[in-house]
C-alpha cells in the first residue's frame, strides 16, 4: 500500500481548505487520507469537553474530505501531544503532509516558533501549505538556485508534472537583467534541467529582482510553487526565499526535503533514497 497523505486540522476555516486540498491530492495519487488533529489538554487539567470537541472538529473535516472529493478514502485520528512534534511524527510515514495557511499572508511577519514554519523546516516529507479555495489552475512553477535542495524540488516538480499532466516552468532569480546576471541564470537553469533528465515538457525563465518577493509575485499565476527549505547557504530553519514563500505565496505551496520523491526507483528496482 502506498502511505497516506495526512492533513493537519485545527478548526480553522484555512484548514478545512487544506482538507479540500488535500482530499484531491490523496484520490490523484491513489492514497488513503488521513485527517490529524493533535490534542494537547488545556493547562495540564483533563476536561473531556474539549476532548470532545476535538473528536467533533475531526469528524467535520473527514466530513468535508467525502463531500468535496467523493472518491477519496479517509480516516481521521485524534492524536495526542505537542502538534508540530506530532505533524513531523507523522511526516515520517506520509507521501505528502497538507497544512493550511491560517492566513499568514495577513500577518507582518513570519513567526518562526509557529506550528507551520517548524513543521514545514522539519518535517520527512514534501508540505503543501494550502491557500484559500483558489482552483487549480496556471502553471506548475519550481524555484532551482544551484543548491541541492532546489535539485530536489526539481525533480518532486517533474514528479507532479507526470502526474497532473501539465509542463514544468522552473524559474532563477537574478539581481538584475544584466547580460553577466543573465548568462550566469541561464548557467543554473541548464545545470539544474540537465540534472533532472526525466521533467519532460520544461520551460525555463530567468527572473530579476529580490528573489523572494520576486517569486511570490511570479506565484500569481501558479497553480503551484515547488521550492526547497533552504538555499545555497544552508543555514536556520528555514532560508530567506523559503520563509518568504511560505508568508506569501499567491498560490499552494510544495516545501521539499526529506527523502527522495516517493516511488524513484534505481536500475536494481530497490528504492532510492536521500539521507536527511
């Protein structure tokens, strides 16, 4: 059996749209969804009315899951503990971790001890961060920078090309459109396409400016942004273009690292893996 794909609930109306989002993606990858909600008692005292409360708010989203993807098959599960301790738990297990955006476009900044941003720096799995009800529409667009990491979105890119049967737009951020800028962005999108030999229909641009804002306006016509969790310098949580993605991206958001994409085989037919 392939795993699951797993959404993270909280009750929020942004969660729910990641349920939505997350019920498509398991039923396009032929995996069973599961709804997690991870419960914490409130000041150490048990009240099972706020147990309750949680099963209820899980029983709603696997709800929503079955009325807006009728295909999809679902199961929800309460689950105990600290909830990005318990969201990377999961992702250990998961071909694909699904969290709302809870609105963080409408915040001033990114607040790095937040359940989002340590679960999508830590987490085994690829996260899509969903955002609103936006239909699935525009191109599929992956960031490459030079860094393994952007070799990695690259090739999860490739991956949901093939599956959503779409091409790939993979874009390089330069300072300027300079003919040295240029030349050396160019470099990197040919280093990066040759790399990834299976991406089949592939467009590639160069864009100019401040690579984070410039990527959350190029996301306006996305259906989707690929990047990875960090860049050439490696360093923090999260790098700077990511942390910038994840405020503010237009559209849903696939953070990659972690293991390989899941079903790359070698000759040999064993699985092909990377090390965390």
């Amino acid at each position: 059996m392939r795993n699951p794909v797993v959404v993270g609930v909280t009750g929020t109306s942004a969660g729910l749209a990641a349920v939505r989002l997350a019920a498509r993606e398991a039923v396009s990858r032929g995996c069973q969804l599961r709804v997690i909600h991870a419960f914490t008692w409130p000041n150490s005292s048990p009240d099972l009315d706020h147990r309750r409360a949680a099963a209820e708010m899980v029983e709603q989203a696997v709800a929503t899951a079955k009325r807006s993807t009728p295909r999809v098959r679902v199961a929800g599960q309460l689950v105990d503990g600290v909830p990005e301790r318990v969201l990377v738990r999961q992702s250990r297990g998961a071909e694909l971790l699904v969290l709302g955006d809870d609105d963080l476009a409408t915040t001033p900044w990114l607040p790095p001890t937040s359940v989002l941003v340590q679960t999508v720096a830590h987490a085994w799995c690829p996260v899509l961060v969903a955002r609103g009800p936006r239909p699935p529409a525009g191109v599929l667009m992956v960031a490459v920078d030079g860094s393994p990491s952007g070799i990695l979105a690259l090739r999860h890119a490739a991956a949901e090309g093939r599956r959503r049967r779409v091409g790939v737009e993979v874009v390089h951020v330069v300072k300027e459109l300079s003919e040295r800028h240029e030349e050396e962005g160019r470099r990197i999108l040919a280093a990066a396409v040759a790399a990834v030999p299976d991406l089949g229909r592939v467009r590639t641009r160069v864009l100019a400016g401040p690579p984070g804002p410039t990527l959350v306006h190029a996301s306006t016509r996305a259906r989707v942004i690929v990047v990875g969790p960090r860049g050439t310098r490696g360093a923090g949580l999260l790098g700077s273009v990511a942390r910038e993605v994840l405020h503010r991206a237009a559209c849903p958001a696939i953070f990659v690292h972690g293991r390989a994409v899941p079903g790359q085989r070698t000759p040999s037919g064993t699985s092909k893996a990377l090390v965390r």
